[in-house]
C-alpha cells in the first residue's frame, strides 16, 4: 500500500512517500520545503501570516504531489510551533486536510519507532535525539520495548527567535546561546536514569543530524546509504560547531552539505547536539535519516 506523511514542523514542511509492504518502509518520494513556520511564533505564541501562507502553500503542494505518486492513505501531522500557537485553527482551517497535532511524547514515540525501522541499530539499546526546529526529543529503549521519553522546549528555530546573533557571531554570543542550551538540557543531565544511558548508542534523527553527516561527508544530494553510515565522534561534531560559529553567513552558505537556506538555523542545531554529547558523556552520534515521518507510517500500519 502506497503511504504519505506530510510533516509540519517549526522550521519545514516535509513529504514521505513510500510503499509499505509487509511491516518494511520503501521511500518513493521524499522533499521539504523551508517555511519557518516558528519563526515569531515564541513571544506571544501567535503563527505569523506569511508563515502560514507560506506553510498552507506547501501543504497543498505535497498534497497534489501525493495524489499524483497515488499515495492511497495520506497522513498529515504537526509539531510543536502548531502545538503552542494559540491561533493554530486559523492554519489547519486553510488545509483541506485532517491534521493530527503530536503532542511531545508522540514526537519521542514516532522518532524512536522510525529509527528502528533501520535494521542496523534495531538490535541495540538505543538513545534517540530528534532536535527540532523548537523542540528537542530523547527516548530510549530497543526492538523489543520503550523505556522512557521526554521533550523538551529545546530547538533551533526557537533558539535562534530569543537569541539572535550578528551575521559574524561572537565569542560572547556564542557563549549565551551554550549556556542557553545548558540550561534547558539540566532536567537531562542531572537525571540518573538519562546519565546511565552512556553504554546506548546515541542516534541523532532529523534535518540537523542529516546536514552534519552531509558536512562530514561533503555532499550536496540526499545519499540515505552513507548518511546513515556516518558515526560522528564528539571532536568532530565540537569542529563542525568551531566552524560554523566562526564564519560569516556567506562562508556558511558555501559549505558543502550545509543548504544555503539553513546556514542561519544550523548554527544552533548542531550546537544542540554539541552540548547533548557534553553534557550526557556520550563519545559519538550516529545518525539515522528514519525519524518521525517513518514512525507515524509504523503507527498507522
């Protein structure tokens, strides 16, 4: 049976396609569209016009293209920025689609399950890391159960709304935002149960995760195949943070994996995940491109 998922997220909007044959997932079509839909939203927690238009846009969009591929059951779902936006009705009443709003657990639960449909880490303990554009995601459990999840108010485009930087960031801005993202893990780090978790492997999942291995490996198309082969080791990750927080926007805009439209954002994404390898003790991120688009697919088997 040929399935969609169009996922609406703080940062983008993203398609699914795949046939589903026999409990396995076979991506057809996969695209996104960067329409911020976070951006504005955290100050008095209001979805901003051209936010919507530009997100309702891209919906009706995925959902013709769904319709064209044959797509035979289409889901559609939202995250955080419509989670929190008191005039979230006004976005959803412009789709001519159900939408179902994920609540935090439900982000933990769809991302972990997607990652395990990754026959290569299902046989593990796993620690799941789905950092959003504005929230953060950590579950843990393997193949055969889930143990816990939390989410927390944590992403990029969030970060990036209370905490602007000049186009050549600073040392001092740098510092403010580090000790932002500090803040916000300590209900993580300073939990038993979440410090214990160093012998699991540590799985990064979603955009950011996958424009740090694109960086890595230097490549400018989506390759699932060696994406989800690259382990980045904490030094390299704290590199890649050097890097990018050390260059103008421009600079950024030029490195290969990184998209020019996320040169912005990606500074504090992979920040995230700079600090989450500090502050839980973990040596490497393993990175999976099957989050949460994959897991809503595996709950509506």
């Amino acid at each position: 049976m040929r399935q969609g998922v169009i996922d609406i997220g703080s940062n983008s909007v993203k398609l699914l396609i795949a046939d589903c044959i026999d409990g396995q997932i076979h991506p057809v079509t996969e695209t996104s569209s960067q329409t911020r839909l976070g951006q504005g939203l955290y100050e008095h927690r209001l979805l901003q016009p051209k936010a919507i238009e530009a997100t309702v846009e891209s919906v009706r969009s995925f959902i013709s293209l769904a319709e064209f591929d044959g797509v035979e059951k289409l889901i559609v779902i939202a995250t955080s920025a419509v989670r929190e936006a008191i005039n979230a009705s006004q976005l959803i009443a412009a789709i001519d689609q159900p939408v179902s709003i994920l609540s935090g657990d439900d982000e933990a639960r769809f991302s972990f399950s997607g990652v395990m449909t990754s026959n290569h880490l299902a046989t593990d303990n796993l620690l799941v890391v789905d950092a959003g554009g504005g929230s953060t995601e950590f579950t843990s459990g393997n193949l055969t159960r889930l143990d816990r999840h939390i989410s927390i108010s944590l992403g990029s485009v969030r970060l990036m709304e209370n905490f602007p930087v000049s186009d050549n960031p600073t040392t001092e801005q740098l510092k403010t935002v580090r000790n932002a993202i500090d803040a916000q893990l300590q209900s993580i780090a300073c939990s038993d149960y979440w410090k214990s978790k160093t012998n699991s492997i540590l799985v990064g999942v979603g955009g950011v995760a996958t424009i740090l291995a694109m960086m890595e490996l230097s490549i400018e198309d989506f390759d699932r195949t060696r994406i989800e082969q690259v382990a980045l080791s904490r030094e390299q990750i704290v590199c890649w943070c050097n890097k990018l927080w050390s260059q103008p926007l421009a600079r950024r805009q030029e490195i290969k994996g990184l998209p020019a439209n996320r040169a912005d954002v990606a500074l504090y994404g992979c920040l995230i995940y700079e600090r989450i390898l500090m502050e839980l003790h973990h040596d490497q991120l393993c990175i999976s491109t099957r989050g949460i688009r994959f897991g809503a697919l595996v709950n509506n088997f």
